[in-house]
C-alpha cells in the first residue's frame, strides 16, 4: 500500500490535473458507469459532529475507493483539524487497498476543482472579477481553481472575521502570486459580489452570506458550503434572476443541500427549474452559457466519485514519479 501525504500529492498533481478529473467524475455520473451510493452520515451528538463514509466503484476502471471524513467542529480548539479524512484506494481486481491518500487534500482539491470544473463549462469568457465568499479550509483550493478557469484580475475576498479574512488574503498574496492576481479584502459581503464575474461561497453558515438581487448579470456563482437541508448560504433571491441551476449530482443535491430544498419547499421555485448535473452539460444534453446576460448558479454538494477519480489520478502519478511512502 502507498501512503501519499499531502507533500506528496502537491508535488505529483496540479490544479488543472484535478479540474480534468472531476471533469471526468462528472460524466460518469450520468452515464451511469460509477456506482456511487449517497453518503452515509453517522451522527456523534456528543461532539456536535458527524461521521461520513463516501464509497464508490468503477467496474470499468476496476477501482474502488472510500472516503472517510468526520465534521467535528470543535476540533480547532484543541488544534485539530475540524475535518479529518483519508480515502482509501482500492485494487477492484483483488479487493485489496493500494493506496491510502490524505483525505483533506484530495477534498480540497477536488471539491475546488468541482467550481472550476463549473466555471470553464458554464462561465463566460470574458471574466476579469471574481468574489470569494469564506476563508475556512476549502477556500484556498477554491481560489486556485477560479484562476485556473479565467484570466482575472483582481478577487475580493470576504469573511465575517475580519482579521482572518485579512490573514488569508495575505497568505494567497505568496502561494498563488504566480497568477499574478490583485487580492483585496472586502469590507462586506456586498463589495465581494458587486461587479464580480464568478462568485463563490463556501462556508458553514446556516443562512444567507449574501444579497442575491446584487448579483450582477453574467455572474456564474459556485455554492460549496452547504451539505445539510435546513441550512442554506445561497440566498434564494438570486434563484428568479437565474437562467440555469446546474448541480454536481442533482440527485445528490436534491438530497442534501438546503440551498435547493428550501426554496422549493417554500414554492420558489421547483424540481424541475433545476436544469441537471454537470456531466449532462459534459454530455450536451443540458445547454451551457448561451449568453453573456444569464446569471447561472452551480450547486456542489460534492460526490464520491470525484474522490475515486482524482485519487487514481493521483496515485497513478505517485506511481511513475516514486513519490510516496510504500507499506508493506
């Protein structure tokens, strides 16, 4: 078994590596050749936390993985990670695991890569703002994969904290100084979506991060955050201005996400104003952009068969590279 920690995989896959892959996921989704169940949640009310296991298989492949990740968010306080995971890769030959991978590298990488999967299918060409919503432990792959997918020039950057908010702008100011981006801290979530061209949000808020009638037209917003269905960070006043809502998974998102099933249940709007999942814009069964005006919202909620994919990506590379720690 190969064990790739998160040195290892930063030094075999990059951004646009794991963008393909998801790229990929997506489309094996609905076509059906992934096997890839909802997740199980397994509460622990003691610690305000949840246990989840994300299994997927791919025949065709003959892969499987699982995801092991835990919500406890309590952690931080005693200097722990509030998210700890690992995925598990597994020889769908033998059965046997041939690679145990940091679980909250690939979750960021590949959940980051899911907007910017979105943003190079659905967002216009011309982009030169983007808006960042959230400064927790996802933002800073979100951020990559926004400069991945368009040529900007400047990101506003907003969190309630301030001071963390003006720590994170800092710290991308080095990591990503290659894009050659201006990051500004915002001083309201009001002057991160003004005039932005792609938005994201990616928090653990249980209400609204934002003024969706301030969404500007041509604005393709990525909504991360929310994975629970009475918690919802897209405020549903930017569903009547949306041309299209695009998922992940529909199904999965139908299923989870509060950012849907409460306008819905609230008469917003319905199941069917919910276009589809990426893999039928991948497919060409679901129109993408078709103008620079429409406002197009991206739910992700997330899916195992992303995690699958992009851990074969990456271990294949470990591989051919001899990067990794091999235990016998």
């Amino acid at each position: 078994m190969l064990l790739l920690s998160r040195d290892d995989i930063k030094k075999v896959v990059t951004m646009r590596d794991i963008i393909e892959a998801d790229k990929v996921a997506f489309k094996m989704v609905v076509d059906g050749t992934i096997d890839v169940p909802l997740r199980t949640g397994i509460p622990a009310p003691a610690h305000d936390a949840m246990l989840l296991f994300m299994p997927s298989y791919a025949a065709a492949e003959e892969t499987a993985a699982i995801k092991i990740i835990s919500v406890f968010p309590h952690n931080p306080q005693e200097g722990l990670e509030a998210c700890p995971a690992q995925v598990l890769l597994l020889d769908g030959r033998t059965g046997y695991i041939i690679a145990m991978l940091d679980g909250n590298t690939v979750t960021q990488m590949r959940t980051g890569a899911a907007s910017g999967a979105a943003f190079d299918l659905l967002a216009k060409k011309d982009c030169r703002i983007g808006g960042l919503i959230g400064t927790g432990g996802q933002a800073a792959a979100q951020l990559e994969a926004m400069l991945c997918a368009r040529d900007l020039e400047e990101v506003r950057i907003y969190s309630r904290n301030a001071e963390r908010c003006r720590a994170f702008v800092e710290q991308m100011r080095v990591e990503l100084a290659d894009y050659g981006v201006r990051f500004v801290a915002a001083e309201s979530s009001d002057e991160c979506v003004v005039d932005a061209d792609l938005l994201i949000t990616v928090t653990s808020a249980s209400d609204p991060v934002f003024d969706g009638t301030k969404v500007k037209p041509g604005c393709t917003v990525s909504c991360v955050g929310t994975y629970e269905p009475h918690k919802h960070e897209m405020d549903p006043a930017i569903l009547p201005r949306t041309s299209k809502i695009i998922c992940d998974s529909k199904d999965a998102c139908l299923a989870e996400t509060g950012d849907l099933l409460i306008p819905i249940a609230d008469g917003l709007i319905t199941v069917d104003d919910i276009r589809g999942s990426l893999g039928d814009v991948i497919n060409g069964t679901v129109p993408a952009r078709e103008n620079d005006e429409e406002i197009i919202v991206f739910e992700s909620v997330g899916v195992a068969a992303q995690d699958l994919v992009a851990a074969r990506v990456i271990y294949d590379k470990a591989v051919a590279a001899g990067i990794g720690t091999v235990w016998e």
